[in-house]
C-alpha cells in the first residue's frame, strides 16, 4: 500500500513539474504580453492604447499592409507549389530529385539572404536589370509592396509543394482509369476529379504560406523600412527600438492584433489538415500517370529548371560575385574581383564574435531541446500524460504566434518574473538560447513523438522486467531506435536558430550580436558587397551542417541500428 501512494505521488510530482514548465516557458510570458497591452506604468487596467491604434494611420497602414501582403504572396506560392508538385507527382519528368532540391532551397536558406541576393540581381547596376533595359523592359524595383510579395512568394513555394504532392500522389489510379473510359479529356479529369480532393491540401498550404509570411521579418526589414512600407512586424520593431514614451506597451498592443491574424491563419491550416485525413491512410502512388513525347519533356524540363534556377541558383551566383566587389566600385569584372569582404569576415573581431555567437545559442538551444523535447514525447506517447498533452499545446502556441511578438513576451515577462525580482536576462545570451527553446521546441516533441509511435514498447517492458534500471533502458533500448530520427529534428532546430533574425532583432545586445543581426545591420548601413560575403559564408556553414546530417544518416542505415 505504501509503494502504491509512493508511486502515485511520484506521477503526479511529474506531471506537476511539465504543468509548470508549461506555465512558466510558454504561457505566462504570452499572458503578460496581453495583460500589458491593456495596463499603464502604475499597473491599472485601461484601454488606452487601443484607443490610440484605432486613429494611428500608420498602424492601419501596417495592418492592411500585413494582410494584404502575406495574402497575394501566398497566392503566388500556391501557383507555383501546385504547379511543381503536378509535374513532379504525375508526369514522365526526369531529375526529379533535382527539381525538389531546387524548390526546397529558398526554405533552406534565409530569407534575409535571399532578399539580399535578389536585391544585388535587380539593383540598377545588377546583371537583371541590364538584360531587362536592353529588351526595353523597365527595371524591377523590389523595394515596394509587390517586390516584398514576389520575394515573399518565392521564398513559400515549397511550403504549398510539401502538402500538395503527397496528397497528388495518393489520388487513386481508378478514378483516372474510369475517367478516361468514360471519355474524359486528361485536363477535364483533373480540374473535376483531382483538384477537389487535393483542394484540402491546397487550401492548408497556403493558410500555412499565408501564416509564414505574416511571421517573416527579414524580407519586410530589408524592402520595406528605407521604402516606407509598413508591416505590422517592422512597425512593432521601429516601436521597441524608440524607446519612447509607452513604446513597449503600444508594441505590445500590436504584437496583439499580430497574434491574433497569426493564430487565425493557423486555425485555418489546422481545419484544413484535419480535412486532409479522409486520405491520410492511403499509400502515395509514384506511378507515372501523364507522359510526354521526348520533345515536349525536354521543353518543359527546361522551362522548369530555368525557372527554379532563376529563383534558386543565379542570385545567389551574382552575389557571391559581387561579394568579390569592393564598396567603391559599382560591378563586377574579371579585372576588379578581390578578395578583401571575404578575408575581412574572417578577420572582423564583430563579425567572427556574431557567427561563434550564434553556434553557441543554437548549440544550446538544440542540446535543451533535443533532451527535453524527447522526455516530453515520451510521456506523451508512453504515458498518455495530460499535462505532456498541455506542454505540447502551449510549445504549438508559441511556435504559431509571429517571432517578434514571441521576443517581446519574453523581453518583458523575464526580465521580471515575479514583481520586484529583476532579472537582468534583457540582452544576454540567456534570453535568447530561451527564446530558441520556447520557439522550437515543439517541432523536436512532434519529431520525438513520432518516432516513439513507431518503436515497439514490448522491448522497453521486456528490459524493465529483467531488472535493468530506466537509464539503462533508455541507454540500451530506446536511444539506439530513436537517436536518428531525435537528431533530425535537433539538426532543424540548430539551422533554425543558427539563421534566425526575427527574435534576435529585439533581444540581442551588443555583446549577444548573431550572424543574422549582422548582415541585417550590414545591409541597413549600405555595406551590401560585404554583406552579401557574409551570406555566403552562412549558406557554406549551411550546407556543412546538412551535409553533416546526410552523412550520419547514411552511417546510421549502414549500421542497420
């Protein structure tokens, strides 16, 4: 009797400590973030600073900016997603894998450094707008509302790509089969029969497209802030960088309004992937299901590859050209390439202080995550646990609201937690390995949690009844299984934390500068040659990384573990 209460404190002392980190990682800094929006200094409860919103032309300005903005992007990401998924799910195309890696890349990849690049493509000296001029075309102009959504639209595609393939390749044969005994032309029975059930598909990942983009920061910062263009990300950043008088209060009131765009973009992507599973048990279908005769597969292989090369490889070509390029000259030649911003990165004391910086806080974040995260899973998955469920549910809160308004409930809720206590975390690197951990933690518990559904639990028990301890259990038994799919998740966390920029905008110090932060201020100071040389030194260390992770993948399968 007395083992049983022992052991039913024992489970509730448990799920007390995940209830409380739940509360105090993830709630409690949301909560503060909104009861600071509707309080003054003397902590009385007003109303205020809505009032203020609703006459502030430039915060109408930002929210209709916001909106339409991520809207149209993430109508072009839909085109061009469905459009590659088609081909690549249902027709006789060859390279496939290429194509996919040339469509994943601009996720890879920042979207500051992808903006940074197509800025260098279209600048008025830039190698587009020359070839442009001379067909008598006028120049491309990014910095307005429609070259933030072309960017922004570019860097989703494959967000709409992701969702709509699989569901492409589990449309049944049959119906195509019928379709055409019935007389059915092929374009016909895809606009009838296969488009409206891979619409749910279509509709999440544009919601999820449409969520990204209210998220991103980097494109509306780069295009938008020197061409007065307003999105309520950027306006809540020039808002907590005044300093002003109720500056963080009011940004605060618009992180709310953010949030609440935010969450109902996810509400949507959500409704629609619970669509999505009338068809989820059904098995994909790589059969070849339209082929083309040998001329026209060439012709539109080499359209496809034009196209996504355009979007994927050639800015980032010139730009490493121009990397080359001293400030004082305006364009690249065989005759005036150095090698000076590149021998300046590795030099720079700030810029080699910004990149091991951001090893650092990504290391961490991902070592905390990784361990937490996959303690989290398996209670989730083993134990059925409520408060691992609640944990979960308050991780996905935090993953879905903006980044900047993530940053701002951390900034104010730790630097004083309790009244009268504080902290001193503003600015260090505490605050933001924090922030790295409240933002992707939830994506190594999903990660973790599926590869749990897929182990067996009849070794874990077997192990447990022949008397080894839980440790060696999980050292002996569950690590070996789940060390693989664990680390694919933590690879995506450091890459995440590593490149990321949002957060680190308004909680970074001098001290605590990251890569992304660098070449943020590089490129608002008009240093663009030496930031597009420090671009290029992070996709190198990105594709390090992922090589990294493929090599140990294939280790690992050789194994055979």
């Amino acid at each position: 009797m007395n083992i049983k209460k022992y052991i039913n404190f024992s489970i509730s002392l448990k799920n007390l400590l995940i209830g409380t980190i739940a509360l105090f990682l993830f709630m409690f800094p949301v909560i503060r973030l909104i009861l600071l929006s509707i309080s003054t200094e003397s902590q009385t409860w007003t109303f205020a600073q809505y009032k203020i919103l609703i006459t502030d032309i430039r915060a109408e300005a930002a929210i209709w900016n916001t909106v339409y903005i991520s809207f149209a992007a993430s109508f072009i990401s839909a085109a061009g997603g469905i459009i590659t998924a088609f081909f690549v799910a249902y027709t006789n195309l060859r390279h496939k894998n290429i194509i996919e890696l040339l469509v994943f890349l601009p996720f890879v990849i920042p979207a500051y450094v992808i903006t940074l690049s197509w800025t260098e493509l279209t600048a008025s000296n830039g190698f587009l707008s020359m070839v442009l001029e001379k067909i008598g075309i006028s120049p491309i102009n990014l910095y307005s509302a429609g070259g933030i959504i072309v960017v922004l639209g570019i860097c989703h595609i494959s967000v709409v790509y992701a969702a709509v393939v699989h569901m492409l390749r589990k449309v049944p044969l049959e119906t195509r089969w019928t379709a055409q005994v019935s007389g059915c032309p092929v374009w016909k029975s895809l606009i009838k029969i296969d488009l409206p059930m891979v619409m749910p598909a279509v509709a999440g990942g544009t919601a999820l497209a449409f969520l990204a983009d209210i998220d991103n920061f980097a494109v509306p910062a780069f295009l938008g802030i020197s061409s007065n263009i307003p999105v309520l990300s950027t306006y809540i950043y020039e808002k907590v960088i005044s300093f002003g008088p109720d500056s963080f209060a009011y940004g605060a009131v618009l992180s709310v309004i953010l949030s609440g765009i935010a969450l109902s973009g996810a509400g949507l992507a959500s409704m629609m992937s619970h669509k999505e599973k009338i068809m989820e048990n059904t098995q994909e279908d790589y059969a070849i299901r339209i082929s083309f005769s040998s001329k026209k597969r060439q012709l539109i292989e080499g359209g496809i590859f034009f196209v996504l090369a355009l979007f994927s490889i050639i800015p980032f070509i010139y730009m490493a050209g121009n990397a080359m390029v001293t400030g004082s000259i305006l364009s690249a030649t065989p005759f005036n390439l150095t090698w000076d911003n590149y021998y300046f990165v590795f030099t720079n004391n700030g810029l080699r202080e910004a990149v091991c910086n951001s090893f650092f806080m990504a290391g961490t974040a991902m070592v905390l995550c990784l361990g937490m995260g996959t303690l989290i899973a398996y209670f989730l998955v083993r134990d059925h646990s409520r408060a691992a469920v609640f944990l979960s549910q308050c991780a996905s809160i935090t993953y879905s609201v903006p980044g900047i308004v993530l940053a701002l409930a951390l900034i104010f809720y730790w630097s004083q937690p309790v009244p009268g206590i504080n902290t001193g975390l503003y600015g260090s690197y505490s605050i933001l390995i924090l922030g790295y951990v409240t933002r992707y933690m939830i994506i190594q518990i999903k990660n973790s949690a599926a590869a749990f559904a897929t182990i067996s639990e009849v070794s874990e028990q077997a192990a447990l009844i022949s008397g080894s301890s839980y440790i060696r259990m999980w050292v002996a038994v569950i690590v070996p299984q789940l060390v693989a799919p664990a680390l694919s998740g933590a690879f995506f966390i450091f890459l995440s934390a590593f490149t990321e920029l949002t957060m680190s905008s308004v909680m970074s110090s001098a001290s605590t500068k990251t890569i992304g932060l660098a070449i943020f201020n590089l490129q608002q100071g008009g240093d663009y040659n030496l930031a597009a040389a420090v671009s290029i030194i992070l996709i190198i260390i990105i594709a390090i990384v992922l090589g990294i992770q493929k090599i140990f993948e294939e280790w690992y399968t050789k194994r055979g573990i």
